[in-house]
C-alpha cells in the first residue's frame, strides 16, 4: 500500500532484490546457497502493509546466517543488472497468477475499494507497471524510505541461551540505519491514510464474476472500518471475529450450514479475516453452492442474515456465557500446548505480531492465539453484540457470487473485464433491507456444550518420565508391536511423553482390501466415497475438532485407512464412535448428500485441466512410473465420475471394503499399552477377518527404460488461456541400500542451488524453477528438474535443463574437493538427526516405515553412518551411473506445451503408460 501511485508492485519488486546481494556479500543467492548447503531455506513475502523475511537453517549454520541476514536491510545492493533480470522473474510471477482464482478475486476486491485508498492498488506488479526509465533509483528511493529501524522488527528463534544469542542479534541488527534521523522524520507509512481516507465509499453491493475453475460461491463481506486506533486496538484484544467465525461457521446439528444442506443448497462455509489492516477489517462468510443454491443464491443470503438475527438476540441471554467460555478454554488450551513449527516458521510470525501487539508486547507470543484478553467475557460478549449490530447488517455487507456464465444467468447481458487479469465481471446494486430475515430463526440454535473438551485431569501426562531437552531424533525406543494383535497384523505402539511434553496422540491404521481401487470406476467410486463420509462426519463430530481431536477415513491404493489425533483423554472413545459411524454407512441414505457431493468431485475433477503447466509435468511424471493399480489416470476417474457413479454401486463398494483385512497400525503419544490395545480393538472386525488372500503389496515404481533414447512425451496444455509452457526432467536412481539413497540426498544437495542460480537467477527462463528428489516406493527415486516460462517454449527449456545437465561434471563435479564433500556429508547429518519439531512429525515417521512393511525405525542412523564414509569419488561414480552412462541412464521428460508446438493427450499418455508397464 505504500507503493506509488505510479509504479504498483515496486514494494513486492524490492523484496525480491534483497536476494541477490549486499555489500558484505555481493554475490547473487549468495545466502539462498549458503543456507543451502545445510539443508535451510529463505523466503519472503509482501503483504499489503508489511513485507515479511524469513529463513531456517542448522544451528551451526545459524550465527553466520543471521549475520548475512542482516545485511539485507542495510546495505542491499539493487545492482543494476540484477534489477533488468529480476523485472523478468516479476514478470513470470504475474503470468503464473493470471489464471490463478484467488488473485483474480483479490484484485476485484480491490477495484471495489475507494480509489484514492492506498488498498485499491495493485500489489504485486509486472513489467507494465515497473519497467520504467528510473526504475533502480525508485528501488533505491523506496528502500531507503521504508527499510528503517525504526520500521522494523526483528524475531529471532534459536536453541542459543538468550544471554548468547540477545547481544549477538543486537549487535548485527543495530547496524541497519535509523534513515529517520534524530527526529524520527519519517512516521509509519499508514499515517498517510489512517482514519482519514474512506476505505470504501459506496460500490455497488453485487458482484458478479467468472471463475477460471469451475466453481460456485457467493461470499458475504463485512468491512469494519476503525474510526481510532483506540478501536482497532479494542477489537485486537477482545476479538470478536474469533467467536463469530466460531458460531457462524460451525457444521454440527442445527447450525447454518446444517441447515442449508438439508436445503440443498449448500456444501460448505469458510468464515474467516480476508483482511486485517491498520484502518479496517474485512470479515468475510463464503458459502460454496450447489446447483440448487447458485439459482437461489438470494435465499441463502437470507438464511445468513436470518441466523445473524438469531445470534443478535440469543447472545444476550446470560445461558449462552457457556459459548464464550469455551471458545476461551480450547484457545487457552491450544495456547498452553502449541506444536510449534520448524524454526523459520515461529519467526515469521512472531516478527508480524511484534508490530501487531506493539501497543502490549507482553502479548507479543500469546496474543494471537488467546481468547478473554482485554476485559475478558463480559468484554468479549458487548463487543460481539456490538458488531453483530452494526457490522454484521445487510447495509454493510458487499456480495460477490463466482460461478460460470451460463449459471450466473444473465441473458446474454455484457461483463466488463478486470484491467489485470482480466477476469470477467457485472456489478449491480440490490436493495436487500426489504428482505425478510425474520422467518428463519426458529430452524437454528447455538451450538449444544461440547463434550469432547479436555478435562485439567486429561490434560496430565502418563507415565514417570520428565521431559527432556531434544537435541536430536531419539532412537532409543522406537515403537514395539502390540503383543495381543494376531500374528499376522502388525500394530505398533509407543509411549511418548519424555520428548513433546504433549498430551496428545496420534493413531493410523490402514486395512489391506483388494476391493479398493480395482479399477479406474472403483477409483471414482471411491471419490465420492470418501467425500460422503467426510461430509458426515464433519458434522457428527463438529464439537471433537472444535476440542482439538480430527480424523479422517480414506480409501487409499491398498484399502481404507483411519487416522486420529489430538488431546488423548478421549480419543479413545473418538475413534471408536467414528469407527462405528463410518462402518453403519448412514452417509449412503441420503440422495441429496450422494448428489451434492458427486457434483462436488465431479467439478473437482474439472479442476485439473486449469492446473498450471508446471504442476501438470509433476502430475505425469508421477502417473508415468506408478503402476496402474496404485494410481489411475486423472481423465480416466474424472469420465467415470461423470457417467458411472450411483447409489447402488456405492452401496454395494461399502459392502465389500468394510469386510476386513490385513491391519497395519501405530499408535503413539500420552497413552498407556492398554489404552493402544483398546483403539485397535474399536477397528472390531476389520483386524478379525480371516485373510487368507494375497493383498496388493507396497508400492513398487515402473522402471524407466535404460539407454541413450530419452523416454519423451509433449503434451498440450488443456486451458489455452494459460500463457506459460512448462518441463520436468527426471532422471530415474534404484535404491539398493542405504547408501544409495543418502548419495541421492547428498547430490541434490549439490545441484539444487546450482540449478536455481543459473536457470533462474542468471538466465531468467522463468519464476518457477526448481530441482528436487522424490521417493517412489521403496526402490525408486527421481531426481527432477522443472522449469515454467511465459516467455520460452518448452523445448527451448528442455534444451536449457539439458545444456546444464552435460555441464554438471565441469561446472560443479570439478570444482567440488574433499573437504566441500566432508562438509556437505557433515551439514547433512546434522540436518537428517534433528529432532521433529512435534510428536506428529515423529509419527509420520514412523508411520512410513509401517506402510512401507520394511518397520526399519532406525533407518536415519544408517543413513549417518554411511555419510562418514562418502567421499567425491562416490558422488562422481553416482552421477556417472545416473546421467553420464548413456546405456544406464533412465531420462523421463515431460513438456506441457501450446498446440502449435505439436502436443499429444491422453491417450498418448496412456500408451506410453502400458508401454512402461510392460
């Protein structure tokens, strides 16, 4: 919002220059690199009022990171070559956005916006808007504007004693400059605009818009504009969003979305902040519609304002303190036992709220996340009511439905476009006070007192252990299988209360069944399966999530699979209710809910021929080397979504998926044997079935062909109007132990940067460009490289992947000596033994070993033993096998290009697939 009125984006344009270079460092990526060779990363983003910078790496790596780090904001180079060549990244960016759905709807939310208000701007820019003749000295301008202590706020998160890493961190952020001078000349950029300049005037109420996706919603917006920082202030500490986002957006019986499915109408609701800036909040109600709903769009809208009605006087009744109450427990709660995440992603965050809570900075790491600050419930409730009534009204509110033309219905009446991204719109004024919102109130209630709420005796750990400092992955009790399953299941337990200081638990367990995906109909079946169940569910156990507890139940390649988590005290009898539910099947009676969610993943399904070309190479590679019985084509399921799916076959899949198998299972977290012992015996007959029959075994990927014929395929990219092309190169690698795969690890290490620094930074071929090692199955892994570009065609790319592959040995191998390889082996042991920053994580972990049914819990220290002995000549002997050896080389190449480039479709796809599976 600080951009110049004249040159849009030139904030996003600075936060990309600060990369390539500083004075102490002026090598371009240089710090990209540097944090790469131990395995860290950075990132940045520009949001309207605020860029954020952030990066994580090793603890050894970090007091040399965060001295570069530092330098951005003091001495940024903006060199004149970088800034000609990063334009073109800008440039890409945008193009990649074109047909992206939510930055269309974001800049049409902003065209609504007051034109003299800094947020109608738009933010991200291209070469149109930043491609002046002054545009360095602009950056140069801007950055010493804006990029000022004053301005700034810095969070750091380290294992480092704060009586070490204080006086460190302040030493190297003391050096960036205060460019306000003494007098502190230059206020806060929103002091030009704060309480002054009208957000929104008056647009017109109704927005009507074309989606690039095939979707249907209608999205209710309420701006609350401050009238002082006093209230902004007021509304930060008592939030009364967080309560009605609660209210508003809850899925159990007799709520909103309760009812407007039994309508017909409806599938889902998101409630949540669109925007929360320094003079205004948006709050924001999306439903997503069904066909029935996109036609009576108007009685959905009176739905919500009949159920606002409700909670305006319901609320005021002192029976309903429980429902503050709660929503200030579970948040206490959620507070106290916060999972955080890796590193770089506290940080970000806690850098924002030290602006956000600089009025309280005893708040600074709680006041987000809590509820019943300020004056607690009584402040809360006058302050709920208060927006209720003057924020929440139908004169406040602005209306946009998104849906496609012929369903939006407006005989043959013209659309303007939007001036970026040209997307589709109508707008209108519609009189909505006459409306009736009166006659709707006796179909909902506030939501029941939810029981699945953690008691302070559940909350309590089990067991004698104390909580120990994780310094690394703990392999010293892995989990053990449970002695009272059957010999031929294989169910694991774990105790963990020594290493998160959680009381939580997470539980997987996976049915081995032949009758799941047997073909691409069982595939699409399952689809709406899954969907259905979901839905359901959602609603039955609205109250368990609003506790902290989820699960989910999916029909996967091998058969079902159930998953649980969450505040253990009672999530035993979560999974057994949830178990019994799914297995009685009463998601299946309902017509409507099969019709509303077929219609749902058929539309789903619809979306993949908007994906970007880059994710489309993914998608194929992926399709390319997995067999056909653990993955069916996309455009194979999607036809039998569209004309095979019913009621009958859905019922008669029930039948046969929930008979029983082979049970794999984990159960980790603050629970006792027994307790594990219970949750598997909720799985009932599942786990009692007598399973004589050979079940479909762990993924095992297709190999490539050897040689020096490049298995190749160019394939058209379906939505015409996406003006990029996209590559993947792969390059296929057995896993034989695990030295093999640590090898693999240690040379994409090597490549990726190098990959990135070329492709993208010095030959600017385009934003997306990256490299990286998957796993498929357990044998195989690829080695990917991707490039997307609106400017270059997809065999100009392909050249440019292949041009520095041939160059790898010179340009990377040469140069690399012993001690580079010793380093890199040292940065990723480090990297590889670092604790799991959640019990979940861990769980995952272990949970691989189990599916995969190799159950090696100690896998990582054979990896970190073999590193100690790597050396050049390995990771030389292993690209030569890979790439180099012509004869041995297994090469995929996947090119999503336009149809003048001569393109295939499916069935190339599907004839090149048999061909491999053969």
């Amino acid at each position: 919002m600080s951009d110049p009125t004249s040159i849009p984006g030139l904030a996003h344009f600075n936060e990309h220059m600060l990369f390539l270079g500083t004075k102490q460092y002026p090598v371009e990526n240089s710090f990209s690199q540097f944090l790469s060779s131990s395995g860290g990363s950075s990132n940045a983003f520009t949001d309207s009022e605020h860029t954020n910078f952030y990066f994580d790496t090793s603890s050894s790596q970090f007091p040399q990171a965060l001295e570069r780090f530092a330098t951005f904001f003091s001495s940024a180079l903006l060199s004149e070559s970088g800034v000609s060549r990063e334009l073109n990244a800008i440039e890409s960016e945008h193009s990649k956005n074109l047909q992206n759905d939510n930055f269309r709807a974001y800049q049409l939310e902003k065209s609504r916006a007051n034109p003299n208000h800094p947020f109608s701007k738009f933010y991200t820019g291209n070469k149109a808007t930043l491609q002046t003749s002054t545009i360095r000295a602009d950056l140069k301008s801007f950055y010493e504007r804006y990029y000022t202590a004053e301005q700034m706020f810095v969070a750091v998160v380290s294992p480092t004693p704060l009586s070490l890493m204080t006086p460190y961190a302040t030493k190297l952020f003391s050096q960036i400059p205060n460019r306000g001078g003494k007098n502190h000349l230059y206020d806060p950029p929103e002091t030009a605009w704060n309480f002054f300049v009208p957000p929104f005037l008056a647009p017109p109420n109704l927005l009507k818009t074309v989606p690039i996706n095939p979707t249907r919603s209608l999205s209710l917006h309420f701006p609350l504009v401050y009238k002082d920082v006093i209230e902004k202030r007021q509304i930060q500490l008592l939030k009364p969003f967080a309560y009605l986002g609660h209210l508003i957006g809850h899925e159990g019986p007799e709520s909103l979305l309760s009812f407007l499915k039994s309508c017909d109408v409806a599938s889902g609701v998101a409630v949540y902040t669109s925007n929360d800036l320094s003079d205004f909040s948006t709050f924001e109600v999306d439903f997503e519609l069904t066909k029935k709903g996109i036609k009576d769009w108007e009685f959905v809208v009176k739905a919500a304002f009949s159920f606002l009605d409700m909670l305006t006087k319901e609320l005021k009744n002192s029976d309903s303190d429980f429902i503050f109450n709660e929503c200030i427990q579970t948040s206490d709660i959620a507070f106290r036992f916060y999972d955080p995440p890796r590193p770089g992603g506290a940080a970000s965050p806690l850098a924002g709220s030290l602006k956000t809570w600089e009025f309280a900075p005893n708040l600074v790491v709680a006041g987000s996340m809590r509820l019943g600050l300020g004056d607690g419930l009584q402040g809360a409730r006058k302050t709920v009511d208060k927006v209720l009534q003057s924020t929440m009204r139908p004169s406040n509110a602005l209306f946009t439905l998104c849906a496609s033309k012929s369903e939006l219905n407006e005989g043959g009446k013209k659309f303007d476009r939007e001036k970026i991204y040209s997307t589709e719109y109508r707008t209108s004024q519609i009189s909505v006070e006459s409306w009736d919102y009166q006659g709707g109130r006796s179909r909902f209630s506030l939501p029941a007192r939810n029981s699945y709420i953690p008691t302070d005796a559940g909350l309590r750990f089990k067991g004698r252990g104390t909580l120990k400092e994780r310094k690394m992955k703990d392999f010293s009790s892995p989990p053990t299988k449970l002695k009272k399953t059957s010999s031929d299941n294989f169910c694991f337990f774990k105790q963990d209360i020594e290493s998160y200081g959680t009381p939580r638990a997470y539980c997987v367990f996976e049915i081995l069944t032949n009758e799941a995906y047997k073909s691409a109909e069982t595939a699409a079946v399952a689809t709406v399966y899954n969907a259905l169940v979901g839905e359901f569910c959602d609603e039955a156990f609205y109250d368990a999530r609003v506790a902290g507890l989820s699960a989910t139940f999916a029909v996967v390649p091998r058969g079902v699979r159930f998953t649980f988590g969450g505040y253990n005290e009672k999530i035993m009898q979560f999974a057994q209710d949830f178990v019994e539910i799914v297995r009685r099947g009463e998601f299946l009676r309902s017509d409507k809910a099969i019709s509303r969610n077929l219609d749902l993943c058929v539309r789903s399904a619809a979306g993949f021929d908007t994906k970007e070309p880059y994710a489309l190479c993914s998608y194929y590679t992926e399709l390319l080397v997995t067999p056909e019985q653990y993955k069916f084509a996309q455009l194979d399921v999607r036809e039998k979504l569209e004309n095979t799916v019913t009621k009958s076959k859905l019922m008669n899949f029930h039948e046969k998926i929930h008979r029983g198998g082979k049970l794999l299972g984990l159960v980790q977290g603050n629970l006792v044997e027994a307790e594990a012992e219970e949750i598997v015996k909720s799985l009932g007959n599942y786990h009692d079935h007598d399973h004589e029959e050979e079940y479909k075994p762990p993924l095992e990927a297709l190999s490539l062909p050897p040689g020096i014929q490049t298995t190749a395929i160019k394939l058209d990219k379906l939505n015409k109007n996406n003006v990029n092309e996209a590559v993947q190169v792969s390059l296929q690698s057995s896993v034989n132990s695990e030295r093999d795969a640590i090898t693999a690890n240690l040379m994409a290490a090597v490549i990726e940067q190098k990959f990135y620094d070329d492709l993208r930074t010095k030959q600017q071929l385009g934003y997306i460009c990256s490299s990286g090692l998957k796993r498929v199955g357990a044998k195989s892994l690829l080695l990917s490289f991707i490039v997307q570009s609106s400017d270059f065609n997809s065999a100009k790319l392909a050249s440019a992947v292949d041009v520095f592959l041939v160059g790898m040995r010179q340009n990377v191998m040469d140069s690399m000596t012993e001690d580079d390889v010793k380093l890199l082996c040292e940065e990723l042991s480090v990297r590889v033994l670092e604790p799991e920053a959640n019990l979940a994580s861990e769980a995952s972990r272990h949970w691989g070993e189990i599916i995969s049914e190799e159950y090696k819990f100690g896998r990582i220290l054979d990896q970190v033993k073999e590193l100690k002995t790597i050396t050049k000549a390995d990771l030389s002997e292993w690209w030569r096998k890979v790439y180099e050896d012509s004869e041995g080389r297994r090469m995929l190449v996947v090119e999503i290009t336009d149809r003048k480039g001569g393109g295939g479709g499916a069935d190339d796809v599907n004839a090149l697939r048999k061909h491999l599976q053969t």
